[in-house]
C-alpha cells in the first residue's frame, strides 16, 4: 500500500468501512449470479461454436459469427432481434442511428425523463448550437417531460399522448442520469410508465437508453415492454475487453430500419464485417456480469467513504442501483479537478498524467475526465469526468475488479485531501 502512497487514516477508514459493506455486497453477488445465468444459457442454447470466433473483412456478407452475436443479444434481452455491430463506435452513434432510423420529417420525440444527456441534445438539436446534421434540422420535433420526485410523472405523460392532433411517435427514456442531479431509474420504475403508457397509446415506439444500466440488475428495459433499446459495448456489456462497437436490441422491424441507417437501404443487417472482433465482443459479454458486479462495489465503496469524510454522494451506499455512476457534489472547481487527478493517478496506464479541463465535441461547458483506461473511452474500466459547472459534481463509473477500482478510490482520496 505504501508503494501506491495511500494515507494510512485514508487505508484504516477503507477497512472499516469494507466489513460494513459486506451484506450489500453479497447481494450484489446474488444479481450477478443471475445475470451469469442468462448469459451462460445463452451461449449455450443458441450454439456457440468455435467457428463462431473466426472473423470476416471487406463486406462480411452474411457472416455466422456477427449473425450468432446478434441472436445471443436478443436471447439475453429477450428480444426479437439486434444489431451488434464494430461499426457503432459509441453509444452516442448508436443513439443517433437509432432516432434517425425510427423517426421522420414532422414526427415528433417525447422525452419523459427532462432534459437527454448532453451528446443527445446536439443529435436532437436542442443545445445551444444546431448542427446542420441534428433531427431539427431534418424537421424533426421534441417534446420533454419533466420528472416528479425523480420519478416518471404518470399524469402528464398520458395527458400528452391523449392530444391525438400531435400525435408522438416516438418515447425516449434514459435510464442513466447523465450529467444531471436525478437519480437513475429502475427497471421497475420504467415498467410502471411503460404500463400506464400502453393504457393509452398501444403504437407509439418505447425507446430505452440503456447506457451504464445493463446487468445492474435482474431484468432489463426490453423484459418489461420498451420496444427498442441502445447501449455502448465499452461500457458494461464490453467488460473492458471489447475494444469498441455498441448494440440495439428490440423488435424486428424496428431493428430492420436501424440496420438500413447504419449500412443501406435494401442491404440492412446482410453486410458488416467483424474485423477480428468477434471474440472479444463473446468474451467481454461473457464476463459482463462479473464486472458489472466489481463496478457495483467499487462505487458503493466509493459512495461510503465519500459520505464519512462529509461530502455529499448520489446514490447513498445502502440504496438500490439502477446503473453504475456515482456522483460526488463537490461544489469546488478545483476540487473537482483534483479528484479527477487523483483517480487518474490510481489508474494502471497514464497515472503521471494530470488531466485538465478542455473542450469537448457535444458538450456545451469544458470536461474534465479522467481514464487510464486499456481501451480509449472505455467507462466500465476506472473513470472519472465531470463538466466544469456548478455545483461541481464529479460522475465516476467503472471497475474491472473491486480490488483494482478500490485502490483506484482510496488514491483518490488520498490525493485530494
């Protein structure tokens, strides 16, 4: 410990509070036993073979191995089909492929969770510049709801969808809270809206933003009713061993339309080499589960010292998790620089790095982020990032095993106290 320079207060404090984490953790365990379960069942019951793991270029016409990947997603998703590919370099693509698909000149998009995250308002284009390249500038309308208690607000939601003269065609929910101070929702709460949403409107598309929620816990969006749902292969479903790509799961026809937006009209899902991913896209869902599970701890470690040394964390150590941040109000700029510098420093590659704030595409104010990561952008591994605003939160995420993200933590705190 000594060699990785952690105050001895800071190591002592860590110890206490780890005996006092220990009956959260083995439930944290219980989900991921389950969530194993899934994933193993479906390995198997769709009939994985070594054949699957060889790779294609050029066109990857009809390649068995992508196609396998595909239908080991809708098993575990429990979905119609998917869309797996290298060729969504983000989650963020895999978002804007997905509402460019579904959505045309004159609809209009609802979202009932506020305001998206800060990458989806420049694709929708309702930041403070348009891209020429936004749904906006294609015609494309936006609606928000607010939520009410940091839950869906049931009344006004149905009350929207009942002014049949402006008709929503498409629902956006976004599990994650992003860059804002709600909580994350549940895959209960989004069931609940998605039920009382189908009490009035059977047609309109449930789309789910899945981003840091996946294997969190037993169930997913796609089990409770949501018709479509995106996520990023470098954050939980990659394990830190995918090297890229993301995912759209849900029904047929929309994932039909999704795959025309990605490659071609008339061509769809048929073309899209793997270009020697596929073993790492198997091995990273295989393992998924497991360090989903240290990614838990980690931030629940984090949440509980955090809290003792009298900051203000969201979610508290004892709450239920809908996905893996963690957010720490630090209501200090250079706090928040700090810390950030201190998870950096407790990283395995660039830990003599100091981050510093700058500009980044998509983002309205400058972005401090910290990741010592094996794969660039990759937030399952060990990160922290924040944009450089009040009240000066820092968003951490990420740990491919509890005893690498806890030594990550306690340099952390090391550095910035």
């Amino acid at each position: 410990m000594n060699k990785l320079g952690i105050k001895e207060e800071i190591l002592e404090l860590g110890k206490q509070t780890e005996k006092e984490l220990k009956p959260i953790y083995e439930k944290i365990e219980s989900i991921c036993e389950k969530n194993s379960e899934k994933v193993l069942s479906a390995f198997q019951e769709s009939g994985l073979a070594e054949m699957h793991l060889h790779s294609s270029n050029g066109y990857g016409i009809d390649e068995a191995g992508r196609n396998k990947i595909e239908e080991i997603y809708s098993r575990i998703f429990k979905t119609e089909d998917a869309l797996v590919r290298i060729q969504l370099t983000s989650g963020t693509q895999a978002l804007a492929t997905t509402l460019s698909a579904l959505l045309r000149p004159g609809d209009t998009m609802l979202s009932i969770t506020g305001a998206p995250y800060d990458t989806l308002q420049t694709i929708i284009g309702i930041g403070k510049e348009v891209s020429k390249s936004s749904l906006k500038s294609y015609n494309i309308k936006y609606e928000q709801i607010e939520l009410k208690n940091n839950d869906f607000d049931i009344e006004r939601i149905k009350n929207r969808l009942l002014n049949k003269k402006e008709k929503i065609k498409l629902i956006e929910i976004q599990r994650s809270r992003g860059y804002s101070t709600r909580k994350s929702l549940t895959v209960q709460q989004i069931e609940e809206a998605i039920k009382a949403i189908r009490e009035v409107d059977k047609e309109v598309i449930i789309m789910v933003d899945n981003c840091y929620g996946e294997f969190v816990q037993e169930k997913e969006p796609t089990q409770v009713g949501a018709d479509i749902m995106v996520g990023s292969l470098m954050k939980n479903l990659g394990a830190g061993i995918a090297t890229g790509g993301a995912y759209i799961v849900g029904k047929e026809k929309l994932i039909e339309l999704c795959a025309e937006r990605l490659t071609s009209p008339g061509i769809g899902k048929e073309i899209g080499p793997s270009l020697n991913q596929n073993p790492l896209i198997l091995k990273g869902l295989f393992f998924a589960p497991s360090v989903v599970a240290s990614t838990l701890k980690t931030m629940i470690f984090a949440s509980r010292m955090l809290e003792k040394l009298g900051y203000n964390v969201e979610p508290k150590y004892d709450e239920k998790r809908a996905d893996i941040v963690q957010t720490i109000v630090l209501k200090d700029e250079q706090k928040l620089i700090k810390f950030c510098q201190g998870i950096q420093s407790g990283s395995p590659i660039d830990s003599n790095v100091k981050p510093e704030p700058s500009n980044m595409g998509g983002y309205e104010n400058k972005v401090i982020m910290a990741a010592g990561t094996f794969t660039q952008g990759s937030t399952i591994e060990l990160s922290c990032d924040g944009p450089i605003r009040e009240p000066y939160i820092a968003y951490m995420q990420g740990g491919l095993t509890y005893e690498y993200g806890k030594f990550g933590i306690l340099k952390a705190i090391t550095y910035m106290e």
